[in-house]
C-alpha cells in the first residue's frame, strides 16, 4: 500500500502573484492549486505569506480556501526575501515538529527555494512544487518530485468560473491592460499541446527501468517512473487529461502495446516505437537565441518586451519553433535560456516580462595584476684597477712576485747599548782563566 500523503501547502503569494499576471495576464486564483494537490493527498495546514494590507482581493480569496495568511512586515531598505526566509524557516519547523506531515508544497518560482527543497528531501519528505513553467527556475523543477504547472490546471472552463468567482480590486487594473503593449491582448489560455513524438524518449526511458526491474509496466507505476525520471513531465501538456488518456493517445499512435483491462492495464514498447529523426535538446535552441541577440545587442541593452523579441526570432529564423524543442510557449524557452544566463527575464506587471542580455555576454573582468616591483639598476661604477686584481682590461694579470722583507738597522750610537764586534775569525772561542786574588801557595 502506498503511503497517504499528508501535505503542508506554503504559498509565496508575492512571487507568484507577479509571475501569473505578468506572463500569464491572468489573476492568480489560490484555489487551482489547493485542487491539484488534493488529488495526491490531504492538505493539513496551508499557509500564505504577503504583505495583506495591500492584498485586499486576494486576502478575501485565501479566507475563502481557509489559507492562514502569515504577514510579511516589509524592512525599510524593502527586502523581498524576507518573505522566503521565514518560510522557509516555517516549512523547516513543521518538518521537525510535526512528523505526521510527510509531504510539502511549495507555490512559488523563486529558485532561492531549492535549498529548503532539497533540505526536506533529506529528511524523507516527498516535495510539490507548483509554479508557472514559463517564470520557474527549470532548476526548481528537475530537483523537486513532482512540479506541477499552472499553466496545466487552467482551462476555459475553470479559468471563466475563477474570473467570476469574485471581485478584486487589483483585477480592476489588469481588465485595461489587454488592449495595451500587448499584441495577443486578453487573458491567455492553455497553451497548445506539444507533439506525442517528444514523450516517447521519457516513455521508452521508464518502460526499460521498469523491465529491468521485472516489474510489470501498469498506469501509476509507469507514470511514478516517468516523475522519477524527469518531475517536470505532465500528461496535460500533451493535451490529455489524465495520465489514462495520455497511454491511450500513445496507443492510437502505434508507439506503444496496451493490453489488459478492468482499468488494469499494462504497457509494453515496441521496437519501431522510435522516431525517424531524434527529437532535437533544448539547449539545441539557444545558439540561434544567441544570434538574435547578438544582432540587437544595441536594443536589448534598454530591455524589451518579450512579444518584440518573439518577432524578431520569427522573422530572421522563420523555422523556428518553441514547441520543436519540448516548449509550449516562447516564455517557457526564454525560462530556460535564463537558468543557462542567455538572458534576464525581468517581471513586469503592466508591460509583461522585460528581456535583457544575460550574464553570457557580460564575462566578468579580469582582475587587475598586483604591480610587478621595480628593481632599481645600479649604474655599473669604473672599477679601478688594483694590481694583482682580474679586470675588465686586464682579466687575467700576471701573479705578482712577492718582495722580499729587509729587516731594518738600528742606527749606530742610539740608545745605551754597545755594539759587538764582529768576529772575522774562525773557531772556538777561548775561554778565559778566572783571575786568582789570593795569595800563592
């Protein structure tokens, strides 16, 4: 049996409120995720962290979900992290302080919450994230266990009765900005549903860990597989409404064998499954990202919208396409190209994200050398030349002959004593008879 999710949902209303409204053009309603994530488990706390005296409409909304709304006191020099700190440091306590809570939520895009991610996966806690593709961290993404779209829970349907849901004074705003720097104008729907061809390498990925495993291949366990391989995936991306109808789009396709029933199904590959030509990488899309901006460099300094820079890949690259690539829209490529510092997506309420040239074409300076010290030269002074010393004229003398010593005389007469005779003579010298005084005998 699977364990029962117990969730904590922790919504950072600030981030994804910007980000809804401004690449979606829709007011963000709290309640499509809160839905989402009762269909995996039970939601036991949720909690929501702006500043609610300037979010009048949307504090009506949260009071309607039962979200406990956690105020965020902005600082005087207006850090916007505070709002993720202590959240962050909520979601940690509750995982210490509450062990029957064994999965969270996280409503937001802001990579600066991969680290309280990958801290609660430490800890055994399996991890949502819920987030707009085309203003999440694709980093955020791949390291979570599931993530969750907005752009996946909108429809028609659900999108006119969250729009008549209730009045908020801040969708008063966004009702004139439709008809303004925008071309598409309006609210955006879903976006259109990507090629079956580009889930076949994730299918055929999962169905292999699943033979090697000697597991038979059934609906949730191929679908847990694909999340495990790849948390981004969403079948509603594909235009299916649940993972049942994404296997039988695949089958009608003839890229997979479906046999079983009673809702016991069970899905095997076939070996011509694969396409003609590989699905191209994303990152396959960014040198011609590159040349654009490269040729508009001048323009892009200012920033421009992101509708602008759109049509200028349109019309000097006509082949291109977002959706080739594995993205449903050209806000969901420039995402990516942001996590590879291509660009700067920068949030913009009324105009819609602003594009700028990323860190990429910015290297950093070299750091500047430390001066090299500067030895003086001395000045090579005239040796003089010494006798019996190498030199530059004469490098090799000739050994000088020592001189002989001559022992000095003393001049005659100086002093008390008397000079000797000097002995002419050979031989000994007599000696001489002691004189006798006395008298003889």
């Amino acid at each position: 049996m699977q364990e029962k999710l117990n969730i904590a949902v922790f919504v950072d209303y600030d981030n994804i409120e910007i980000g809804v409204k401004s690449t979606l053009r829709r007011e963000f309603d709290v309640s499509l995720p809160l839905d989402a994530l009762k269909e995996r488990g039970d939601l036991v706390a949720k909690f929501a962290y702006a500043n609610w005296g300037r979010q009048e409409g949307a504090a009506r909304s949260m009071a309607e979900n039962a979200v406990q709304m956690v105020q965020r006191l902005p600082s005087p020099r207006g850090d916007k992290n505070g709002g993720d700190i202590n959240l962050a440091l909520d979601a940690l306590e509750m995982a210490f302080t509450h062990p029957h809570v064994n999965a969270f939520a996280i409503v937001s895009g802001d990579s600066d919450f991969i680290p309280l991610v990958n801290k609660l996966k430490e800890y055994g806690k399996t991890v949502f994230v819920v987030g707009g593709k085309a203003f999440t961290s694709t980093i955020l993404q791949q390291n979570c266990h599931e993530f969750v779209s907005y752009e996946s829970l909108l429809s028609e349907d659900r999108g006119q009765q969250s729009r008549d849901r209730g009045p908020r004074p801040q969708g008063q705003v966004g009702e004139q900005q439709p008809g303004r720097d925008r071309p598409q104008g309006g609210q955006r729907s879903r976006p259109a549903p990507l090629d079956l061809a580009q889930a076949m390498p994730l299918v055929e990925r999962a169905l292999q860990v699943l033979e090697r495993r000697a597991v038979q291949p059934q609906l949730g366990l191929l679908k847990s597989t694909m999340l495990q391989l790849d948390s981004a995936f969403t079948e509603k991306a594909y235009g299916a409404n649940s993972f049942s109808d994404f296997v039988e789009k695949l089958k009608k396709a003839d890229y997979v064998n479906v046999s079983g029933q009673g809702g016991r199904y069970i899905i095997e590959r076939k070996g011509a499954s694969q396409p003609e030509r590989p699905t191209p990488k994303p990152e396959e899309a960014l040198p011609q990202l590159r040349d654009v901006l490269e040729t508009h460099r001048l323009e892009m300094e200012n920033g421009v919208l992101l509708d602008d820079l759109a049509a200028w890949v349109q019309a000097e690259v006509p082949n291109f396409s977002a959706a080739a690539y594995g993205f449903q829209e050209f806000s969901e490529f420039l995402n990516y190209a942001q996590d590879k510092l291509v660009v700067r997506v920068e949030p913009d309420e009324e105009k819609g994200p602003i594009v700028y040239m990323g860190a990429e074409f910015y290297p950093p300076a070299e750091p500047e050398r430390p001066p090299e010290p500067q030895i003086e030269e001395e000045e090579d002074e005239k040796q003089p030349i010494v006798e019996g010393q190498p030199s530059l004229l004469e490098p090799n003398p000739p050994p000088v002959k020592p001189k002989p010593v001559r022992r000095a005389r003393k001049p005659a007469g100086s002093g008390n004593t008397t000079e000797r005779p000097r002995r002419t003579g050979g031989g000994t010298r007599k000696k001489r008879p002691p004189e006798h005084h006395g008298p003889m005998q």
